[in-house]
C-alpha cells in the first residue's frame, strides 16, 4: 500500500497538516513528494501539495487521489523543508508557504497536456505512445489519463522526450509559432520546381530557399525573407510539397534586446581584498553571510560578477536578488551581458507568461543565474552556490501579506542547505546587519572609496526656512535654481528628486482650515490633476475637487503639498528651455514605459530627470552632475522608527547618482529640518556617525537590533469589537511572557480606519521569549473562527511597517 501525504488548498487552522490519500495501483510509481495533485476534500476536489509518500496510515478509511497535475515535481525537496521553516518563522498556513513559491501561471485553472519535447522525434518513442503524438505531437492529460499510459509517459519524461505543459485558462498559455519545412527530399523539390509554369515567381523563390536551407524556418521569418506572402507559402502546403506545423518558443521579454558581452574588469586593490573571503567560501563550501559595506559607485556589482563567474565554473547556480525599483535595464545588460543565455530574469514587468517561461528555464536546468526581486529567493535550484542580495537595506524585501518573510532571512536558511555564501551588499547597510557585522555574525567587508578613486561629490544644504524668510516662495531654492541653469547651458544632466507622486498631497481651506478626508478612511484625499480627482492610496475612493469649503462654503480652496506634476508645472515655467523626463507611477504604469524614459534620458534627450523613489537608485550615466532632492523631510516625519534610518538612506543612495564617472558631481539638499542628524550625515556621506547616534536612539526607546519586535493588528467594522477583542489579546500576551518584554497597546493604529474597518494594535518588544510563538499560534487559532464575523487578526514576527 502506498500512502501521500497532502497539503490541501484550504488556508483554516483545521486543515494546516498534512492528509493522508491512498495512491491507487496506476499512479503508484508516478506520485512523488513536490508534486501537486488533485483530491477529493469534503463534497469537492481541490489541488493540494504531496510532502511524503509513505507505506502506511494511522487512519483506516483513507480516500484516494483523483489524479497528479505534474508528471514531475514542482517544488524540490529543499523547498518542501523551506516550506515547513516558512511556517515556523512568519507563522502561515503551509499551503501559503508552498503557493508563494511558484509562479502565478501554477496558480490558476489549468488544463494540461503532454507534447514531444523540441527537437525529438515521434520515432524515439516506445511502440505503445507513438500513435498519441504522430499526429499532433500533443496529448490531452484527460486523455492520458483515460488510456491509462501515464506511467508510459513518466518514463519518457524522465529520458526528456516528453514534457508537461499547463495551459492555463485565462492566465498564460504556451506561446506558439507556426514554422514551415518540406514534406518531400531535396531532389524532388528540385523536380517540382521545373515543373512550376513560368508566372509562378514567387513560389519558385519559396523553393530555392528550402533547395539551400534544408531546415525548418519560422512562417514569418520566410516571408520577410524571400519577400513574399503568406498564401504564395500556403498554396505550395496545398501542393503538399511544404508543410507546416507549430512549435513551442520561450516567451523572451529582452528578444529584441541585443547584448553586449563584456569581460572581466581588473579589480581594485580594495576589491581584491573584498573578495578574497568570498572567493574563499565558495571554493571551501562553506556557509558564511559577509556584509559587503561600499560607498555608492565603489564597484560592488564587479564583485558580484566575478564570484558568480566562480561559482557557475564549479557548476553551480547562484540567485541574485535586486529591489524592485533598481531592476532597470541597466541592471539586466550588466548580467546578461556577463553571462548571456544562462540568465533568467524574474520582476513585475514581466507578463505571467513571461514569467512561467523563466521559471521553467530554471527547473529545466537550462539558466544557471536567476537575477530577480524578493520572490526569485525561491528559484528551484537545486545546487545553489552563492546567494547575492544588493541594496540589503532595501524594505521591499519584506512581504506584507501572508507569508509575512523577509528574502534575507530566506536566503541565509536556503545557503545553510547547500553550505554556501550570502552576500549581502549596500552603501548604506540596515541597522540590524551592521550590528551583526560589529558582532562578527556577520563577516563584513569594505569598499570605502570609489572607483578610480573619484571623490564623492559635494553635498550642499539648503535650509528652506531661510529662503522663506527672504521671500523666495518657490520650490526651488535660489541656488539650486542658478545651478539648474547652469547644467542646461554645459548641456550636463540633473537628477531631481521628490519623494512622492500625485500633484498636492491635500487640499485644505484656507479660512477653516477643512481637509478633504477619505468618508472609508481616516485619511486625507491626494489631489492628481491628470483628471481633476482626487484619490484616496488606501481604499481607491474616488471624489471631484470642491469648489467652496463643505465646511464654511468659502472659496479659499487651496492645493498643499508638491507632487511630480506640480513640480514638472514648475519648471515650465521658471526653465521654459528644459526638457523634462518626469518618472512616478503614473507615467511608468505601462509595460516597457520604465526602459523607454531612462533610455531617452540616457540618450540625452532630456536636461532634467524628475522622479520619485524609482530614480534613486541602480542609474549609472556618465552625464549627471548634479543631483537636487527637493525636500529632503517627507519620511523623518513619519510615526516609524526607522524614518531616520530610510531618510539617511534614501539621501545617500540620491546623492550617489552624481558624479560617477569623469565630470564632478554636485548634489543640493532642500530641508525644512537641516539640523536633524540624518539629514546633515547624509551631507557627509558619514554611515559610522549616522550609525553611533540612530544605535543610541534605538536601545534608548527599546528598537531593534537591540529588541525583536512583534505586531499585532485586528480590524473589524465595530469600533467596540476592535478594542475588546485588542484588550484580550494583550493580557492574555501579558500573562505568557516575562517581564524583560514591553506589550504597548492597545492603542488605535497609526491609520484608524481603511475601507470602513477599525484598526487596533499592539506591539511587543523582546529579547529572548521562548514561549511567544506559541502563544501568538494560540491568539490566531482563537480568533480562526471570528473570522466569519468578519473580525482580522493579523501577526507580523519583524515588521517594517508600523501603519
């Protein structure tokens, strides 16, 4: 008897283990552990995960497995345990843990089918499968499973002669393209072609091209080719002379992109020494996390380069993770460009289809470097060499919804399985990993200077309270002003940065002082002049702009607050001569918009490249000289506390955009606060003092590193039910640890209300507390059933954002 233990797609706390279905007699050889199947579950069938096959039960009347939906497995078995450590460490359901995992395209309704792998033939099959692919070279699974001849397919699978593809309904399907080649030999062709009366040009041309190039050749590649149409080719199919048929192409989002191949740069003597170590742990095997520590532009990318070119010599694989934001085309050229086809790209650009095909050029073995944002963390490798995660300071690494992980502590779990090196780069490391670093937890390497060691350019101050004082009410101060001009008449860029989009943050009457608030949130509306609206970034709530105050009916309604529109307005007006490239959401929302402005920009077609955060890091053009950040307090004033840390982030990250090549940089920072210490060390570019103050704020007030944190938000649409259900909570929490912790709360979250429902939080600060994970299970399990009231209780073990 063979037993599966299954994972089924039903997120309650009833049903997060693993239930046990007998494997009838004709899939006994085919179920293996990673693969997904269908089960019967209560009245209906739903896909479920199988994370063991075992021989035998503890339960007498088991149901059976209605059919597999892979013919191998999906998920590996480093991925299945990853899972069960997923579960563990954000506290998920374990079906959420393994959906995470894989692409949208395994996501969806499927149907599939098993077609004869490229490139082999009919003949290669045994005699009882060769009549199902002769005509069509397709099978439908239904079918398969019908004739019974699934274990016949596993094993041709297995010598790669056969695969299986998921058509997915409405979600992604296998791109196809029809190719043409002759159905008869070259001499016979020859034949043919004599015997083609004297106006028949065209088909006569179609002939000699197959008469030189035996091969089969894409329809549409023929036609352009010898210049003719596509019913000149048909014409000839009816003849019976040529035929035509489909074949599977890879979805490839840089098709029309050529890249350049560029060789290994001679390294510094600093970056020698930085990846000796590295170098080191990949030729030992060793597990070991380093924090490679470089000011912008000291060439950590070669770095990364060069160990990856190590590591794919030993045969290996190595995942490299990007934010989001910076994973520009610049970012791709570099690694493409270093390792051509053996890279696959993995981001929200790309399509679903898109994205499945790169998957499958990762489980089929045929990439070795897969360079993606947080969710590439789970590339199916299977000898993984190195893990690189760049800009490790970034917060887009962490998830917000279930599973709530973050991809470094995913990458460091994953390279203790396969003793490899992570290395964890940025110029502006998180507090969390430099105190590991100083604790030697971490082994940490420098890069303090720039390449050819350029100076990093000259920061400037401006303190905006002055320029209001002197009666300059613009948002440009006079000197960045004079400095704008005087890049556009040397014909040098400049980079202007605002850390937000839309036109005006609110809109507010003048005589009393009435805000525009969202009716389902407590929260202002943002004023987006594109369609006179403004908009609610919470719920999506949508309303016109009044006229006169609701409140007292004056007319004195004014916009408050900049957004990149306002500012692109300014310009206008101010530098009519300047040609601006403005980069936010709204103007990079369509695919390939992104490439397209930096493109330009990189072309020269643009004096000014104004944006939000996407402008502020990976860009690399030789032509910036100045760097202007508009105002430089939009995030110190958030309720978060780690508003210091990303505002000195963010500043330093801006102020490296300059300067990185032969011409000097110059960089203007605007601020209302100039005294803050995150602002005036992120003017001097001095990571180690800005280190030492933000250390002594954070064991002042209890703040990681020194204390873990844990969050607790309920919501519901009653007011009363949120705060007594809140109230429980804490005192139960309050009963269970020790009392080194600190519970705060319950107190209303930093935003009250979204979409109608009222938020309450607590938040626990902790060192070492055994007995938590267990009790924050217990407050979840509690609260599983409420949830049909409509009440949320959601966990978050290290979250970044506090709102």
């Amino acid at each position: 008897m063979e037993i599966a233990a299954v994972i089924v797609d039903v997120p309650t706390k009833q049903t997060d283990k693993a239930f046990d279905y007998l494997i009838p007699e004709r899939w006994r050889e085919v179920i293996q552990p990673g693969m997904r199947v269908v089960v019967p579950f209560g009245p209906r069938n739903i896909q479920g995960f199988v994370t063991e096959v075992k021989a035998e039960s503890e339960f007498k009347q088991l149901r059976e497995i209605i059919e597999p939906m892979d013919l191998e497995p999906v998920l590996n078995q480093e991925l299945l345990e990853l899972g069960n450590w997923l579960t563990e460490n954000t506290l998920c359901f374990k079906i959420f843990a393994y959906q995470v995992m894989l692409p949208a395209a395994l996501k969806a309704k499927y149907e599939k089918k098993v077609k004869l792998t490229k490139g082999v033939d009919v003949s290669n099959l045994p005699e009882g499968l060769k009549g199902y692919f002769e005509n069509k070279g397709m099978l439908d699974w239904e079918e398969a499973l019908k004739s019974g001849i699934v274990s016949l397919l596993q094993r041709e699978t297995a010598k790669g002669h056969l695969e299986v593809i998921y058509a997915v309904k409405e979600k992604v399907k296998k791109k196809q393209v029809k190719y043409v080649r002759p159905l008869i030999s070259q001499l016979e062709l020859k034949e043919e072609m004599e015997r083609l009366p004297g106006n028949a040009e065209k088909q006569k041309l179609v002939l000699s091209y197959f008469l030189e190039h035996e091969h089969a050749i894409e329809l549409s590649k023929l036609v352009a080719t010898v210049k003719t149409s596509t019913s000149t080719v048909k014409a000839l199919i009816d003849k019976k002379l040529l035929t035509e048929f489909e074949m599977e192409v890879y979805r490839d989002p840089y098709e029309n992109r050529t890249f350049e191949r560029s060789q290994p740069l001679p390294l510094t003597d600093a970056q020698t020494t930085a990846i000796g170590p590295i170098l080191n742990a990949i030729e030992t095997e060793k597990h070991e996390v380093f924090l490679l520590y470089g000011v912008t532009g000291s060439g950590k990318t070669e770095i990364y380069l060069q160990s990856i070119q190590e590591v794919i010599e030993k045969g290996q694989e190595a995942i490299v993770l990007v934010p989001e934001i910076s994973l520009t085309p610049q970012m791709v050229n570099r690694f493409k460009g270093r390792f051509g086809d053996l890279v696959a790209v993995l981001h929200s650009g790309l399509s679903a289809g898109e994205k499945y095909d790169e998957w499958r050029k990762i489980q089929r073995k045929e990439v070795k470097v897969v360079v993606g944002a947080r969710s590439a963390i789970f590339a199916p490798f299977e000898n993984l060499g190195i893990i690189i995660i760049d800009e490790e300071h970034e917060t887009s690494y962490k998830q917000e919804e279930m599973p709530r992980y973050h991809a470094k502590d995913v990458a460091i779990e994953r390279a203790k399985t396969y003793n490899c090196p992570v290395v964890l780069g940025s110029a502006t490391p998180s507090l969390e990993s430099f105190a590991r670093a100083q604790k030697k937890v971490y082994h940490l390497l420098s890069l303090p200077t720039r390449m050819n060691n350029q100076t990093l350019p000259s920061v400037d101050i401006i303190d905006m309270r002055e320029e209001l004082r002197e009666g300059n009410r613009s948002m440009f101060s006079r000197k960045l002003f004079e400095m704008l001009k005087d890049r556009i008449e040397k014909k040098q860029q400049t980079v202007l940065f605002l850390n937000k989009r839309g036109h005006s943050s609110f809109v507010m009457c003048r005589d009393c002082g009435y805000v525009v608030n969202c009716p389902n949130c407590e929260i202002s509306l943002t004023y987006h002049r594109a369609g006179k609206q403004m908009k609610c970034h919470y719920c999506g709530y949508e309303s016109y702009v009044p006229n006169v105050c609701p409140e007292c009916t004056s007319e004195y309604i004014r916009y408050f607050g900049t957004g990149t529109q306002k500012v692109e307005d300014e310009l206008g007006k101010i530098l009519p001569e300047a040609r601006v490239i403005r980069m936010d959401v709204d103007t990079t929302g369509r695919k390939g918009s992104h490439e397209r402005l930096l493109k330009d920009f990189q072309d020269g077609k643009a004096d000014i490249l104004l944006g939000t955060q996407m402008i502020a890091k990976g860009l690399d053009f030789p032509n910036i000289t100045l760097v202007g950040v508009l105002s430089a307090d939009t995030m110190l004033h958030l309720q978060d506390f780690r508003s210091s840390e990303k505002t000195f982030q963010l500043l330093t990250q801006v102020s490296g955009r300059a300067g990185r090549h032969q011409l000097p940089g110059e960089v203007i920072i605007q601020t209302y606060t100039p005294e803050h210490y995150s602002i005036e060390l992120a003017g001097k570019q001095d990571y180690d003092l800005f280190y030492q103050r933000e250390m002594m704020v954070r064991k002042m007030h209890h703040y990681p590193p020194f204390y873990y944190l844990s969050l607790i938000t309920v919501s519901h649409e009653q007011l009363l039910t949120v705060v007594n259900v809140t109230e429980q909570i804490v005192n139960y929490l309050r009963s269970q640890i020790s009392n080194e912790a600190v519970v705060l709360g319950p107190a209303a979250s930093p935003i009250p209300r979204i979409n109608n429902r009222y938020r309450y939080q607590c938040l626990i600060k902790y060192k070492r507390e055994t007995n938590l994970n267990a009790a924050l299970k217990i407050v979840l399990d509690q609260h599983q059933k409420d949830a049909a009231k409509g009440l949320q209780v959601s966990i978050d073990l290290n979250p970044f954002i506090l709102m």
